[in-house]
C-alpha cells in the first residue's frame, strides 16, 4: 500500500475538476465528470467525496480507487448481468456504451444499521417496522443480520437534492418505471448483492450494504451502469471483529467511507449549513482507507504514483478528442 508520505503528496494533485469539449457534451455529477459523444460514454471519477448528498473534500487517490475496484467488480459479475463498458483509458476513467438510466437506486441491505436520520436503523429503533415495504421482524438488535438482504428502492434526485428510500408502489407513481421492470432488477440486485458477499468474505470482508444502478441500452438491454461495491457505494465490515463488537453493541471496523461520515457527525453536520474544512489528516486517513479496502476485497495491490493527474489524464484521453 502508499505509505503516509506518498499520500500527503498527492494531496495537492487531486483531481477536482475535468474541462475536456473535445470529449462531448458535459454532465458533473458529485464524484463523476461525464462527457457523451457518439451514443457514448466517457466517464472521468474525481476525487471529489461526496455524503450527505454535499461535495465534501478532496481524498488523494480516491478516484483511481473507484475506478478499478469498478473494474474489478464489472469483471466479476459480467455473466449475471451486462455493464456500460467498453474499455478503461485511463486508472480514472471507464469509457462506456451511453445508456438511458432507470429512475431508481437499487439499494441492498444485508444487516440492520446505519447512522443517518433516514437511514433503517433509525426508523427501526424509532418504532418503525417496515421499511420501503420490508415488514422487519421484532427484537432485532444494532447490526444484526437480516436472516434474507432486503431491498430498499431510492428514488434518483435531481442535482443537489436528497435521495428518497421509497416502497416500489410510491416508484410506480412517481416514475416510469413498471412492476415487471423492478421484479427483474429486484432479482438482479439480489445475485449482484449475494456475488459480493461471496467474493468479499474469502477476503474476510462482510459486504454490509450496497446500491445499483441500472440503464437501458439503445437496442432495450437493461446494463449495469455507474459502479459497483465500491466504498462510494456500499458499506463493508471486518469479517474476524463482527461477532465481538455485535454483542458488545459497539460500532463495527469499517473499511468504507462511514469513517468520514462519522467525522461529520461529530462535527455537528449531516448535510445541512455550510460544510466543515476537513483536516489533512482526516483526509489521509480516509485515502488509506480506501487503498485498503481495494487491497483487502480485490486481493490485489495498489498500484500508483505520485504526480498531476490532469496531465495524465490529457495524455491518455487524446485519441479520443
């Protein structure tokens, strides 16, 4: 792994922004600076770390991280469902097949937790019983495993607004999409999710929680879109610690972005007011996090180095201007 040195130093070369009109029409999402052209796709993942639906700091590496456990992942699951991409330029960048998104997150719970106010956790220790259509059982505790992952469907917010955790009849009325659509999906996210879980726990990682998207490709084909069991996307647990601190009811060791969700918290900000300057150090530690988290799952080392990843970027991305 990159030790401490080598991300300290990358801290003034993380990748902000993109500004490539060669590539195409432009679209910026929180972490993804996306430019279509040609009925495809160019996808450049940032450094940008976004929660509570707010850009939040800058994480050096932590663009390449997505990208090739994305890569990884895509790989691994490609014979249960179809994915976007054509190929990876780039350690930042998958280049894919343009696609129409479906208008909701497939979200995939495996255990009972969670830290926001709108998270299952909270509506279950409020009195709460069913969630997004999932009757939960009585008497279950902090982090305890469902006895089967459920599914809780979000709706997909407009820029700078809050994704909503909704029951498929309230995303039957609210988009387009139809109940036979959502069934496959449902079935989809499933092997997607159960796939991960198997993967990650040779690994002794527990696959805590996840989300999917899902478009459609010019021809009706329904892809895998955006990324996969990344620590963007998906919470994840150290496997030999679970049991220990389960009973112990004290938080689980994390290996994903909940680190600095955490920290937020503590500074009194969860999505609202002006956001906090994240230290240095909060910021490294949660760049290794991420390294970790791609070694520990892939099994393989991060490779990268220290330097200007615009420059790299221009490099290998000019044969497609």
């Amino acid at each position: 792994m990159l030790n401490d040195d080598q991300i300290l130093q990358q801290m003034p070369f993380c990748l902000d922004k993109t500004d490539f009109p060669q590539l195409g029409d432009k679209y910026e999402g929180k972490v993804r600076d996306n430019y279509t052209k040609d009925g495809k796709r160019m996808i450049i993942v940032s450094d940008r770390l976004s929660a509570f639906d707010r850009i939040i700091t800058m994480i050096p590496f932590k663009g390449q991280v997505l990208n090739q456990m994305a890569k990884f992942w895509f790989d691994q699951t490609k014979d249960i469902v179809g994915n976007h991409v054509i190929e990876f330029p780039d350690p930042n960048v998958v280049y894919a097949k343009e696609c129409k998104p479906l208008p909701v997150e497939m979200v995939v719970r495996g255990y009972l937790t969670g830290v926001t106010s709108t998270s299952v956790w909270t509506h279950y220790k409020e009195g709460g019983r069913n969630f997004c259509g999932n009757e939960l059982p009585e008497e279950m505790k902090w982090n305890q495993k469902f006895d089967t992952p459920i599914i809780t469907p979000s709706t997909k917010a407009a820029h700078g607004d809050h994704d909503e955790s909704v029951a498929p009849d309230v995303l039957f009325e609210r988009t387009d999409l139809t109940p036979e659509q959502f069934e496959h999906l449902s079935d989809v996210a499933l092997k997607l999710f159960a796939r991960g879980q198997e993967i990650s726990a040779k690994q002794g990682i527990i696959l805590v929680d996840t989300k999917y998207e899902f478009g459609m490709t010019p021809d009706g084909e329904i892809v895998l879109i955006d990324e996969i069991h990344t620590p963007d996307s998906s919470r994840f647990w150290y496997m030999d610690e679970y049991e220990k601190r389960f009973e112990a009811e004290e938080e689980q060791k994390k290996i994903d972005k909940e680190y600095l969700r955490r920290w937020l918290a503590d500074e009194g900000f969860t999505g609202d007011g002006d956001v906090p300057i994240v230290p240095d150090e909060v910021r490294a530690e949660t760049a290794k996090r991420y390294i970790t988290a791609y070694e520990l799952i892939t099994g393989n080392r991060f490779e990268s180095e220290v330097g200007d990843v615009h420059v790299r970027l221009e490099q290998n991305l000019s044969k497609y201007f």
